[in-house]
C-alpha cells in the first residue's frame, strides 16, 4: 500500500517569506497527486492537483511541483501571510476513487 | 459550489449507545466517504460508497456500518459505541470521472465524545 510522508513538525515562517511543505511518497508513483488546506476543527480543503506528466502548477500565490523520480511534491505558498496558518496535507491516490492522506504539515506565519 | 452536511458538529454519547452519523451532498456525486481523524494518526478511511446502496470497507471498518439509501445521504452507524471511537468524523464526496482525477469535498465533521 502506499506510504506517504510529511514533515511532522510545525513549519514556523515570518510574513512574506516563501514557506515549502514536503510530501514523499513510497512504491508506486500515482497519475496524480492532490494538496488539502485544514483549518482546526474543520474538514479539508481541495487547493490543487497536479498530474505526473506536470512538472509544475500554479494557483496564485500556491506551486506545486511533481518529482516521480524523487516521489517527492512540493508545496510552496510565495508571499505567506498569517491567514495561511493551517495544516496542508498531500493525498495520492489508492483504489478505486479512494485517496490516501498524508499526516499533515503544520503551517505557522508569524506577522 | 458542492456542500456537504454533517448532522451533528458536537455529539456525546456513552459506551454502549447505538449512534448514527449522518451526512448529505447536494452535488450529485457518487461517491462518499466516512474518515475519522485523530492526533497523530491523520485521516483514516472507515468506508467508502460509490453508489446507492453499495459500500466497501476502508482501513479501520471494525465496530462500524454504513448505509447509504439515497445517493445524497451516507450514514455511519456506531452500533455499540465505545471509548475508543471518540474522535473527529469527517464525511466527504466526490464525483466519479473517467481519468479518476476525484477531488474530495469534505463536510465540516462532528466531533464526537464516548464517555
């Protein structure tokens, strides 16, 4: 089954620097790849999907990128803000319309 | 935009107890999920459903069921609730494709406390 991997620990940040979130993946690599914002006590949030034969994806001020051979997605939010303070987790998919989550990244942007 | 319904955002309920979860789209979609969440162990799959009256278990089935009679409303059934199943329940949707690029929509959750 597919593993993934996601730092942790809380990324701590400053306003208007460029925070990158990690996720890595083991065994296969999937035909594409999805990034979720949680806020506390509330469910996920779709931001983006990426496809392998993408390298890179853009939505305002969020990048994802896509290594297969690494298995490795990046997530980069350019000019951060405190309202961006939430946990992001990756997902891959794992049967038939069914995703698997990472744990999540703690995402702090201190003004 | 798809909205998805949780019936209740708080519940408590003691040991024993038969409870029921219940959640609602209104897109359309075929497909729903039941996850519980917990520190820790992050988002993990009970069952899942792509079409009315179908279901497949998840990851962690053990001490659920699940009934989905319509294809707007999915209902998770606790049928002898225990310590062990307080948690975060999420409900989400998506909607089938043939290039299986399936974003999920998630409801707001209910948190749910067995004492």
């Amino acid at each position: 089954s597919q593993k993934i991997e996601q730092n942790s620990e809380a990324l701590n940040i400053q306003e208007g620097k460029t925070a990158t979130l990690t996720c890595n993946y083991t065994n296969y690599s999937p035909a594409y790849l999805q990034w979720y914002r949680q806020d506390p006590g509330r469910g996920p949030v779709f931001l983006l999907l990426i496809r392998e034969n993408e390298k890179e994806k853009r939505k305002e001020r969020l990048k994802v990128t896509f290594d297969t051979t690494l298995k490795q997605s990046l997530f980069h939010i350019t000019a951060s803000q405190p309202a961006d303070s939430a946990t992001y987790l990756c997902a891959l998919v794992s049967g038939y319309s069914t995703l698997t989550f990472g744990k999540g990244t703690m995402l702090l942007v201190s003004p | 935009d798809v909205k998805v319904t949780q019936s209740s955002r708080y519940l408590v309920k003691r040991t024993g107890e038969k409870v029921f979860l219940e959640c609602v789209q209104d897109m359309d979609h075929e497909n729903m999920f039941w996850y519980r969440q917990d520190p820790g162990l992050g988002l993990r799959l009970i069952y899942f459903s792509y079409d009315v009256k179908m279901k497949e278990k998840g990851d962690i089935p053990e001490g659920y069921s699940v009934s989905r009679e319509k294809k707007e409303r999915f209902s998770l059934i606790l049928e002898s609730a225990s310590t062990n199943q307080t948690s975060m329940y999420l409900c989400a949707s998506s909607l089938s494709t043939s290039g299986g690029e399936e974003t999920q929509y998630f409801g707001p959750g209910t948190r749910l406390l067995v004492l």
